[in-house]
C-alpha cells in the first residue's frame, strides 16, 4: 500500500474518479486537494491565498491549540511532493460551488471514522 510519512493512503471514489485521502499522525483525515483542484478545474494557489482560506487555516489551529492539542500548519495543509493534502474544513471551503461532492466528502470521512475506530468493521 502507498504510504505519505508512514501512513496509508486511503482511495475514495467520486464519479468514477478517484480521491485520495490520508490519516495522519495527529488523528487527522487530510484529502489531497491536487485531486480534487484537477476534477474541479480550481487554482489552488488563488484559493490559498484567498482571505476566507487563511481564515478557516488560522481558525483550525487556533481552535485545536486552545483544546490541547498540539497541531501544526501541517495538520491543516500538508505540502508532500508537490501534492497538496487539505484538512476536511478547508476542502469544505474549496468545494462550497460543488454541493454533491461536498456532502460525499462528509459521509465518506464518516465511513473512514468508524472503520479507523472499529477495524472489525
């Protein structure tokens, strides 16, 4: 199996096309938003740069922060080999226009929660 920082790739299907997502080290489910950019036609770099992106980054961190945890930048945009991987929330806002996938993305991220917590399943 694929791994990104010794962590598997997880393949979730949308349409016939394939997204990859990954769980990382700090229990966090990131989904490669370079797959989800191309399908969509979107520029990642504008949306980054975007103030609602850089408010929802900011956001992330300061909330995790402020319940004890110990996240990092990378917990919300991880740069890996010039893919880039999007916590949940920040795809959210990157796929508002695109309401199908958007509630796809939150019932698959549901289906990966349970299994990680329960393997049996």
């Amino acid at each position: 199996m694929e791994t990104i920082k010794n962590t598997p790739i997880v393949i979730g299907n949308y349409q016939g096309v394939n997204f990859h997502y990954i769980f990382n080290e700090n229990d966090r489910f990131l989904i490669n938003a370079s797959d989800i950019a191309k399908h969509f036609n979107i520029d990642l770099s504008a949306f980054l740069a975007n103030q609602e992106a850089d408010r929802w980054i900011k956001h992330l961190l300061k909330k995790a922060n402020t319940e004890g945890k110990s996240r990092t930048i990378d917990d919300i945009v991880l740069i890996e080999n010039g893919i880039y991987y999007f916590h949940k929330f920040l795809i959210y806002e990157l796929t508002k226009p695109y309401h199908d996938f958007y509630w796809w993305i939150d019932e698959f991220f549901y289906d990966l929660m349970v299994k990680y917590q329960n393997p049996l399943n």
